[in-house]
C-alpha cells in the first residue's frame, strides 16, 4: 500500500496561484508583492522590468506528478503592462 505523500516544491518557490487572476494591468508593483509576495526572481531589461513566479512541486496524494507552474508580470516605471500565466503542466 502506498502512503499518502505531502505536497513538495522541487524548484523555485511556493505563490498563492488562486491569487493570480487578482493581478492586473495597471496595478503598482506594491500591489502586486501585496498579493503575491516577493518573486522567485527578478529580470530586467531596458525600461522593462519582469517578475517571474514560478514552483516545480509534486501535490499532496499517493504516487502524485510532477507539475509546474509560471506567472510572470511585466512592469514599466512600476505599473504592470503584461500578465502571463501557465500551469499546471503535468511532467511525470
């Protein structure tokens, strides 16, 4: 009988993805670390300016996949200008 494993980040770092739809264009960058917390890493590039999201973890349940999942919000003299959004994607 297999026991029941607890969910487990792999690679970078746990964000609240049922917050994510709460994100908009528009929105301080103090807004966003509000509802999101710090990100898992920070990018910019010109006057550009990219928050990157992002978990590789197994859920909770016996034998569980693999999953990943990414937001990233772009940002322009702090005001976000792009919202992306993937996972979860299965890669067992």
């Amino acid at each position: 009988m297999a026991a029941l494993q607890p969910r487990t980040t792999l690679d970078g770092a746990p964000f609240q993805q049922e917050v994510v739809p709460s994100v908009k264009v528009g929105q301080t960058e103090a807004d966003v670390r509000s509802l999101l917390g710090k990100p898992f890493q920070e990018l910019t590039a010109s006057d550009v300016t990219v928050w990157r999201y992002y978990e590789r973890y197994t859920p909770r349940g016996c034998n569980p996949p693999m999953l990943t999942r990414e937001f990233r919000v772009s940002f322009r003299g702090g005001v976000v200008v792009q919202v992306v959004a993937d996972g979860p994607i299965s890669s067992r």
